[in-house]
C-alpha cells in the first residue's frame, strides 16, 4: 500500500509491553496506569526537552541520528567493506570504502555535480517513489562475483570501478531514455540493463551494447521490467534474472495494452505542453491486470524460450529464482491471493513441474526465504518458509518439494534469511522470538535443533552477512539508542569494531524523550500495544492519536524511529499527549492478529482506536472531549474513518493522502485484503469513507498530491463530492508538484505550519 512505515525496504512492526526495558515483564496488561504514573517519567518544565521544535527541524530529512551508514557490502573474496555515507549527514550520498584490517576509510566514488532529484527522467523518479527513496546521489552500486569491480548507476548511465578506488569509467553512456536496473553477470564479465522497454546486455569492459529482446518499444509493453503492482505491492523489483553459468537471462514481457490509461496532469507547471501530463496504465481492484509472461533468452540474444506458467493467465509473477542445476524456480500467486505454487522451470523447453503448494483461508503473505542448497548431502534441497501454523517458520525441502524437516516453529515470526552457512550446516536468520517490538539475528542447524541468539543488544536490527557466514555488519537501533553500525562476530554476536557511532549535533540539541511502550485490552480482550508521548505537566491532556493502521505494516517497535516521529514530539512539547496503536491488522504478530480485518477494512481497526482513546481516558491520561487524529495513507483513510464513524470520540481530523474507496486502489494490494468489488460489495460499500459521511460531526482537513500516482487526487476529490452533497465543511491542502511522498523542502515546511495550526484550533478549549 501507500507510504509503508519506515524501516525501508522493509517495514517496521512490533511487540508490547508494559513499559518496555530490560527488565520489563512478559505479558501482562497495563490497567493501572495513571495521569500521575504517566506524569512521573514525562518531560519537566525546565527540562531541555521541553523547548518547542521548529517547523522546519519537524520537516527536515534526514531525521536526527539517521544519517549513518548504509547498503553495506562486503568485497567478495577480499577485505573491503563498501557502503553508502553522506559526508555533511545529508540527503546526498558517495561510495566509501572501510579497510577491514587497518580500519580506515575512504571515499571511493562521488556524483558528478550537485546531488538532486532534478536532473533524473521520470522513469527513475517513479522507480524512487517504489523504493521510498530520499537519498540522492550515489543511491545504488554493486560488487562483481569475483571481487573485482564495482558497478554504480549514475543519472541514467553506468559506470565501472575496474579496481577498489580506480576511478569510474562510463560503460553505459546517458541516452535519450535512462538505463535502469543494470545487474553484473555472475561472470562478472557483461552487464545487463533495461533501456526504452527492452532488455541489453554489455560487455564490462565496453563497447556496444546488444539488445536482447524485441518487440516492446513502442507498443506499450516491457521487457525485462517489473510491473506497478510487482514493485509497489509484491516487493518484487526485478523484471529479469541472470542464470547461474550467465549464459542466458528469465525477463518478464509485461502487457498493459489493455489497461485503459490513467492520465495524471501536472497542474503547477509552469508552462504546458510536453511534460505536462503522465499517463499510468493502473490496474483498479477488480479490473484486469497487466499481462504477464516469463522468457528465457541467450546472453548474446537469439530467440526465446517462453515457460509454462500454466493455463490460468490471471496469476502474479511473484519470485523468480534459479536452483542450483540451472533450472528456475518460480513462485505463482493466484489472483484472490490465497493460493502460491513452486514451480521448476526447465529454461531450455519451458516445461514446469510444480514441487509444492500453499493454501491459506486469510491470504498468502509472500518471502524471500527461498534458498538453493548447493553443497553435501542437502545438495539439490531448498530452503522455504510457511505461514500454515499462523506465524512464518523454515522449513528443509528435498529437491521434489518434500518437507524434510521443519526447522523454527512458534507463536512467533521467522522474517527472513540473512545467510545459509552450509559449510557449518546452519541458516542465519532474522526473527521476533524475543518479541514483536523486536528484531534480532538467530542461526538454526539444517540438521534442527533449538534456534540460538546471536545479536545481544535490544532493539531493531538489519544486518548483511559476510560469505564465509564468520561476521555480519549490525545496524541496531532502539528507543534510547540512536543507530549503530558495527562489524560483529556471526558465532557468539561480540563486537569486533564500531564502524559508525551516532554524532548528529541535533540529537542532543532536541532532547528528545522517548516514548513509552505499554498494553491495552480491546474490547473483545484483544492484547494491542500503543506508545505514549507524554507531554510536561498534569494531565488529562488534549490528544491527538497518530495512525497508520493498515495490514503489512506495523510501528510500534523498540526502534530510534519512534524516538525521531518530530511530529509527534512537537506536538508532545506543545501540551498535546500523542498515542500510536498498532491495531489489528498491523505485521509481525501472527496471521490470526494481521488476517482480523479480512473483507472489512475500516471495522476492526476503527474500534481497535477508539478503544485506545477510551484507555487513555480510562487512565486520566486523555481530555474525553478533546481528540484528534491524523494519519498518511491508509492511516489518512482511517483518519477520516475514525472521524465519520465516531463523531463523539473524534473531534478533528488530518486526513493525507486518503484512500476513500478501496474500488480505486489498485487490484494487488486491494484484493489481497478484500476479494474483488464483484465478490464482495458489502465489504467494498462499508469500506468507503463516503459511506459514513453522514455521521461527520467535526473538523476534516484533506491534504493531497496533485500528481500522486499512487493513491490518486480522486481519492480525495470524490470524498469532497460527497462533503458537498451531504453539506459538511472541510479544509483542503494540495500540493501541486507532489507525489504521495511528500519531497519539497518548502511544501513539507508548509505542510507542518498548516497541520500544527489546524490541530491546534481544532483541540482549543473552546474550540
């Protein structure tokens, strides 16, 4: 769906408890929290930390403490770490090299000319709006099998690093469309990428590139390129793959011909004429989808082999893979999303055999955990993950898809697997066994056994794994810890050097309090976590509930990143108390918790909040008649959700980016949570916000992108319709040039002045 929460390429998700710590208690409920308990860690007047935050440090990217290093990668075969850094701790980053052995660092590469958003094609910004990607500059690179060279997209082109600090050579040259999605051969010898819908391969050490598949440009079809839904709603990023033996290359041909075109205009522009208008070929729940096909072609070019996905068309290509003898291995989804098969491929004549099966009744959430043995006696077996128990598990499967051994099971979540060590027989892997609210890194034998620890500090943790499976780099983060990179011991988790510490001058100027983690029931008994930012003084305090809410998604985490929410501590310093709750439906708690809001969004996470409201009440913590809601996305859909449906509990709304009627969003995300308009109409009905108008008692603010291909103005100007005809005011908020990511310094300034004024008019005590 729309702008996930960060942890980027990822999501973020999350545990509770009482009040999180080291020593905090499993389980439990915190019924008795008072205004007073509440009070007792909250910010003292004379505090630093209780100085008002500028609007433009609320707006300002990256966040504090943020700015670290990341995209590490460990040389192959060598003693290099490479990474990205920006050298002011800005947005704009280069390529720097860290010496294993001697600890010293170096620059490697950096952007020819200022860094910036300007000078890239629209293919390349919508291709960032994907990936959630702010940073500018050197934003991608990529080390050759061999250890040899290193490759780094820049503005369209290619460039090569013959050597570790060799200066860039342009393999690739900028063209009149940009070269998108460039990957090395295994070889290391020849470089693949897309240009103007067709699929190219060059040698690395220059010269001609060869186009490799025909028949797309100009038609309206790609070759070699992921469709919107692969990338925005499958996490699938690719549109080709290259064989093991780089003698041949899987690519998708993608048709959306068919799909009637959705035209975007660019209103703030300028001038009119060319640039002024975008079409997107966006495929809405319901209506069909693009077209899709897998093809198998030479390196040198030549004809195509296309494979048998079998006779059902209306299916999503949702990973591709190669096993280890050169066959692939590809995963089909069924369009209702309840259904995934494994495939093996035989490239030369297309046949399939299926290996495996998975059905659920709620949906299927897809992995990456697929992994090809290669080595001993498992040589030929796969690594797979399942959720049919409700939480996601590894498994061992033979090379005919046969379970051989389970090898994690619990009532918690196998994420995803950062090494198979098959030297040592063991897979490392990232996990909440210690928690929700929590990420760390476990090894598990191939052979079964108990699961071991190895990361030790609490908190959230993204690591990369050297080859040999002996160190990983740790960037681990938490509540009261800024991030922190540092090079670890893979067997026992000991430190072995501190690669990046914390030394953004904000993080003290801010003093920023950390929010505190506690339980709630719901209702029906449901166990919820929130996370209080308590402002000075004696409460009750107006609230103002901050929310996303949507599935596949979670916030509430031990993570920096609620720590530098600056809207929320703004307000928190302004009088206001702000609460997040993770609802039904957020990740990392289990199919059951996630699965609660099947066919029916807009029901369970409704009530979920407003029985976070009546907590705080409950507690002495929050003014009954004195709340607010704001949200982005999903969570701007739930803001006008909560407002309609619960005109006594919600006062006022910020509602960014809305979607106000699932039959417009698109087909991939939407039907995965709520079957097709066609099948389920009630659920389609009750889920739009335009429903509900009726009950709109108090304040709505709608704020919006003007060229948001993602969840479009019309989400926003068909609830504006039904406002006037059911004769309820609201105020509106467009940015012209923006997407559904908010990017302009200016606009997002504009933005915190406007929704700061409006909340605090709305929440005025006699208001």
């Amino acid at each position: 769906m729309p702008v996930r929460p960060a942890s980027h390429a990822a999501g973020s998700r999350t545990d509770y408890a009482r009040l999180i710590g080291d020593d905090a208690p499993p389980g439990g409920c915190d019924a008795d929290m008072t205004a007073h308990d509440a009070n007792r860690d909250a910010p003292r007047r004379d505090d630093a930390s209780t100085r008002p935050i500028p609007i433009e440090e609320v707006a300002r990217y990256p966040r504090p403490g943020t700015a670290v290093p990341l995209g590490h990668r460990f040389q192959p075969g060598g003693r290099l770490l490479t990474y990205l850094a920006s050298p002011d701790g800005g947005l704009g980053q280069c390529l720097m090299g860290h010496d294993l052995d001697t600890g010293a660092n170096e620059v490697l590469a950096v952007p020819p000319g200022p860094a910036g958003e300007e000078q890239l094609s629209l293919e390349e910004r919508l291709r960032r709006e994907r990936l959630r990607q702010r940073a500018v500059g050197i934003t991608s690179y990529a080390w050759s099998d061999d250890g040899g060279r290193v490759m780094v997209p820049l503005l369209g082109a290619i460039h090569v690093m013959d050597a570790p600090g060799n200066a860039l050579r342009e393999v690739v040259p900028t063209g009149d469309h940009p070269a998108l999605d460039a990957r090395f051969s295994p070889s290391g010898l020849q470089i693949a990428f897309v240009r103007d819908a067709e699929l190219h391969v060059v040698p690395v050490e220059g010269g001609a590139a060869v186009q490799i598949t025909t028949g797309a440009r100009g038609t309206g079809r790609t070759n070699g390129l992921a469709e919107f839904v692969a990338q925005e709603e499958m996490e699938r990023l690719r549109g080709y793959w290259w064989a093991p033996d780089s003698s041949c290359l899987a690519f998708t041909e993608v048709d959306e011909t068919h799909i009637p075109a959705y035209r975007i205009m660019h209103q703030g522009k300028a001038s009119v004429g060319y640039g002024a208008e975008e079409d997107h070929r966006y495929p809405f729940a319901g209506a069909p989808n693009a077209r899709v096909r897998l093809g198998v072609v030479a390196a040198a070019g030549g004809d195509v082999v296309w494979m048998d996905l079998g006779a059902d068309e209306d299916v999503y290509l949702a990973r591709v893979g190669w096993f280890a003898d050169g066959a692939l291995a590809v995963q089909m989804l069924n369009r209702e999303q309840s259904e995934l098969r494994l495939l093996r491929l035989d490239p030369e004549t297309g046949a399939a055999t299926e290996l495996l099966r998975e059905t659920s009744e709620v949906w299927i959430n897809l992995h990456r955990c697929f992994r090809a043995l290669k080595e001993g006696d498992l040589a030929g077996c796969f690594l797979w993950a399942s959720e049919r128990t409700g939480f996601q598990h590894l498994e061992l499967r033979a090379a005919d898809g046969s379970l051989v051994r389970t090898l994690t099971a619990g009532d918690w979540i196998a994420e995803a697997v950062a090494r198979v060590d098959e030297a040592r027989g063991r897979v490392l892997f990232m996990g909440t066994r210690d928690g929700a609210t929590e990420r760390h890194l476990y090894a598990v034998p191939l052979a079964g056994g108990e699961p071991q620890r190895i990361t030790a500090a609490a908190g959230m943790h993204i690591v990369v794994v050297d080859s040999t499976g002996d160190t990983f780099v740790d960037r681990r983060h938490a509540l009261d810890q800024p991030p922190v990179v540092e090079l670890c011991d893979a067997h026992d988790g000991s430190v072995v050097q501190v690669l990046s510490a914390p030394d953004d001058v904000r993080i003290a100027e801010l003093a920023l309090v950390p929010p505190k983690l506690v339980h709630l029931s719901s209702r029906d008994g449901q166990e919820l976590c929130g996370a209080l930012y308590t402002p000075a003084g004696e409460g009750p305090w107006p609230v103002v509930i901050s929310v996303y809410g949507g599935p596949h998604a979670q916030r509430i985490t031990n993570g920096w990143d609620m720590t530098v929410d600056l809207r929320a501590q703004s307000l928190r310093r302004r009088g206001y108390l702000v609460f997040v709750v993770d609802n039904r439906g957020a990740a990392r708690r289990g199919l059951a918790f996630e699965g609660a809001l099947r066919h029916a969004m807009g029901t369970v996470e409704v009530r979920d909040q407003v029985d976070g409201v009546r907590w705080l009440v409950e507690q002495g913590l929050g003014d009954p008649d004195r709340v607010a809601i704001y949200g982005w996305s999903y969570g701007g859909f739930m803001a006008a959700m909560c407002l309609a449906q619960e005109p006594d509990v919600f006062r006022a709304a910020v509602s960014g980016a809305p979607v106000t009627a699932w039959d417009g969003y698109d087909t991939c995300y939407t039907e995965r949570y709520m079957g097709t308009p066609q099948s389920n109409p009630d659920g389609y009905a009750q889920g739009a916000v335009m429903t509900h108008i009726e009950g709109l008692r108090g304040r709505l603010l709608l704020v919006h992108g003007l060229i948001d291909e993602n969840v479009h103005f019309r989400h926003t100007a068909r609830l504006i319709n039904a406002l006037i005809k059911a004769r309820k005011p609201y105020e509106l908020l467009l940015f012209p040039n923006e997407r559904h990511m908010p990017r302009g310094e200016a606009d997002r300034v504009y933005m915190e002045e406007r929704i700061l004024a409006f909340l605090e008019d709305a929440l005025a005590p006699d208001a």
